[in-house]
C-alpha cells in the first residue's frame, strides 16, 4: 500500500484486512500511532491503561499474521484489548470506551466478530481458544484458536486445566504469553519465579533461532531428527520448560516490543506441522508512556488523565474508602488477636488487604489470582483454629462457588468473607458487577450474611 507519506498510517487502517496490505517496514511506524491514539482515548475515558500499552506491537503482529477473524484471538481478561479495537473497526467509538451505550471496558461478543470470546475474569482463553480450535478440527474448517494470557493470569488453575487437555487440538492452538513480570500488584508465586528464570536463563530468541524453527518445515524424517538435535540440545543446556512437559512447543522467550521479531516467529509458528504452541512473549506493561513507565502499578487502571503530564483527574474528596477501613481495622484487630489472617486473590490494594500486610506480613496472604485455592485454603486455616479473613470482590467469588460450599459452609468452618464491590459496578460493566452473592450466600447452610451501612458499621 502506498500511503501517502503525511497521512497517519493508522488512518488507512479500519480492519485487519487494511493492515495487512502494509509492508512489514511499515508496522513500527502503525504501532507508534496506534499507541499515541490509546493514551489520547484513554486520556478522556479513563480505563486500563498500562496491560493495553504493554501489548501493541503483540496486537498488530498477531492481526497481521493470522487471519482474524477467522482465527480466533482471544485476549484474557480482556483490559488489554483497546489496541485491539481500535484495529478492528472500532477506532471511531474507542472514546466512549466504558460509558452507557459505549464500547465495553473487555472483549465482548455482541461487539464486534473480532471478539469471539467475552472476558473479564481472569484465566478463561486457553479453555476458549481449545473450544475454538477442536470445533474447528471437528467441523473441517480452517482457522486456529489463539489465547493471549498474562503471566498474572498464569497463575490460576484453569489455566492449567486447560493447557493439560490442549494436545487433542494440534497446531490448531496457539497459546501466547505475554510476560511483563506484573499482574494488578507484583506477581506472586512459584510459577512467577520460574517464568523469571526462564527469562534471564535465556537470551531473547533470535533471527538465527527462528532460521533454526524453520527446520519444522522439513520432510517429516527430516524435521523428526532436526527436531531431536534442537530438544536436546535446549535440555542440555537449560532442561526442558514446564510448558514442553505440558506437550507444548515452547518458543522463547521473545522481545514483545520487538516487532521485526514477533513477525518472522508468529508467522512459523502459524505454518508449523505440529502440535499446540506456547510463545513467551516479553513486554513491559505501561510501555511507551512515561508515567505509566514509571508507576508502580504501570498505571494498570486510571481515571481520565492529562496526556502531557500524566497527571490524573482525581475525584473529590469523599468518605474513606470501604476497603481502607476494612484493611485497618483488621490490622488493629489483628494486634491484640494473633489468630487473624487475611487472604486476598491477586488485589492487595484493591481490597485493603495491603493495609492489613504493612502491620502484620507473616498473616497476609495474597495468593495469586486463585479464589478458589484462597478459599479453601482459608478453610485449612479455619480448620486449624485461625482466623482467617477472605478479601474478595462478589464478583470473583463467584468462581470459587464449588469451595464456599463444600470446603466452608457444608463443613461450618469460620471463615469470614469480607466481599468488595458488591451491587452494581459501572463502568466495568456486567462482568465485573456483585449482583447475585446475596442469592448465592444467603441460601447457604451456616452462613450469616451482613451488609454495613457505613464505615462505622463495618468496622463493628
Ligand atoms: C478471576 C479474576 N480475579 C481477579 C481479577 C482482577 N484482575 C484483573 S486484571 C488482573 C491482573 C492480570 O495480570 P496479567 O494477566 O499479568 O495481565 P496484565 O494486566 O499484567 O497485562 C487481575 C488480578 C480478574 N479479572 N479475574
């Protein structure tokens, strides 16, 4: 396409199919645009920021590689999509991004045809994208389901679940993991510290590496034996990945902002023979944006804010948030009571349990986004004569249903469940809105369940 050269390439883009009439020299420059025009929208809208920023060059190389929508791109939890949409058609209502009648915050079907999965909790697109990929094998059509899953993500069960049953899909799925070594707050756990090792245990793949890939495009017997020669010689020098033992082919780790790179390997990747991929993308959340570089959180979620300054429209003073209150009064509690603890899923700051942690860390527990094993793992505590204080939002609750009931309730053990952002949410839409905990607790046996009133209320 030959554009002219004052126009914004970006303007000459309305769908993937527009993009990919650009040369491959052409996509730094769309993904610079692309960028500038997030941080102007969400400048007006507010919203997630950092996770979409961290993600632009991944969104236009994978738009220009695969064949969305016929591919199936599913992004998880879905905050990272404004770049996205913008691509996809959307670029003329990304300013009404999560207002009534507007664009929603997430991936959402009724959308758009390139949404073909709605997220907004977290860990779902590898069980998607699978579904995507064997409805595609059954039925005989092409097309390959592709989930885009954060390292935060990464830390939930289902995502294991899922990747443990991928092998039936073949190379019909792609799984791409976009590292940027933070989830809302830090990343926690084991699997975060062996996705750190991996990464500084090994050199961003390189074009000779990809050379190397392209052996999977041998003769059968041929690419057997190359293939061979590369395992061993990866296992020899760093020992296999989980992600191989999984039966995945593990491409990385790769420079995610890197775009001359992604190309050439998604591309392999796309036209390899065999089974299902993992690709270990680098990237750094808030990317591109100076202050949200440099913001503890990499801006993750932010109110309308001044693009030069960065400097955010704050609300006005009101009453002191729930959570705060919750946080330290649990903390004081916590002084004279050395039985309390507090569990929070992945949203320290969030739920206050930040607060609680700063006075008391050996009893705070963030345990990733993992509700499930947070609540049972609060029954273990209950069970053993603890305290423990479940911090989580109604609406991820509700995915830890199975353990409220049959680890907590059905066994009366005492966990005390302080539920966050109940009722309607806003802007954050459906998905995120606690509109059922009280049908979904209250029909429990041995549950008491209590709304305050106030602050006041709430710290009685
Ligand atoms: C089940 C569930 N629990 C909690 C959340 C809240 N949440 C939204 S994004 C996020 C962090 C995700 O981290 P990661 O997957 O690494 O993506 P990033 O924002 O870093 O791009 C969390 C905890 C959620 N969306 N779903």
């Amino acid at each position: 396409m030959s554009a002219n050269p004052s126009t914004p390439l970006l303007d000459t883009v309305e769908l993937p199919s527009d993009l990919r009439k650009l040369r491959p020299d052409q996509l730094r420059q769309l993904a610079d645009e692309l960028r500038a025009e997030m941080i102007s929208a969400v400048g007006q809208t507010g919203g997630h920021l950092g996770s979409g920023l961290g993600v632009v060059e991944l969104t236009v190389a994978i738009h220009y590689v695969f064949n969305t929508p016929d591919d199936k791109l599913v992004w998880d939890v879905g905050h990272q999509a404004y770049p996205h949409k913008i691509l996809t058609g959307r670029r003329s209502r990304i300013r009404t991004l999560r207002s009534g009648g507007g664009l929603s915050g997430f991936t959402k079907r009724s959308e758009s045809l390139y949404d073909p999965f709605g997220a907004a909790h977290s860990s779902t697109s590898i069980s998607a994208a699978l579904g995507f990929a064997i409805a595609g094998k059954l039925a005989g059509t092409p097309g390959k389901g592709i989930a885009v899953i954060g390292d935060g993500a990464m830390s939930a069960g289902m995502a294991y679940e899922a990747m443990n049953n991928a092998e039936a899909a073949g190379n019909r799925l792609v799984v791409i993991l976009n590292d940027n070594d933070m989830s809302i707050a830090p990343p926690v756990g084991g699997l975060s510290a062996y996705l750190a090792k991996l990464v500084s245990s090994r050199p961003f793949l390189s074009l000779r590496d990809i050379a190397r890939r392209l052996s999977r495009k041998l003769p059968e017997p041929l690419h057997r034996a190359a293939k061979k020669t590369d395992e061993f010689a990866r296992g020899m020098a760093m020992g296999g990945t989980l992600f191989e033992e999984l039966g995945f082919y593990y491409v990385g780790p790769i420079d995610g902002h890197n775009i001359d790179q992604l190309v050439p390997i998604l591309e392999n990747v796309r036209d390899a023979a065999e089974g299902p991929c993992l690709i270990h993308v680098v990237t750094q959340k808030g990317k591109g944006y100076a202050p949200a570089e440099a913001s503890a959180d990499k801006y993750h979620g932010v109110q309308k804010f001044d693009v030069i300054t960065g400097q955010q429209v704050k609300a006005p003073a009101s009453a002191p948030a729930y959570q705060n209150v919750f946080g330290e009064t649990l903390a004081k509690l916590a002084d004279s009571d050395p039985t309390i603890c507090a569990i929070t899923a992945a949203m320290p700051s969030g739920t206050g349990v930040d607060r609680f942690a700063a006075a008391h860390p050996d009893r705070a527990f963030d345990v990733g986004i993992a509700e499930q094993h947070g609540v049972t793992f609060a029954a273990g505590l209950a069970a053993q004569g603890m305290r423990p204080f479940c911090a989580i939002y109604s609406t991820f609750l509700q995915r830890a249903y199975d353990q409220v009931v049959h680890d907590v309730a059905i066994q009366n053990l005492a966990v005390r469940f302080a539920i966050d952002r109940a009722g309607l949410v806003g802007a954050d839409g459906a998905t995120h809105a606690g509109s059922f905990d009280i049908a979904y607790l209250a029909t429990l046996p041995n549950f008491v369940v209590m709304a305050p009133a106030d602050e006041a209320e709430l710290v009685h």
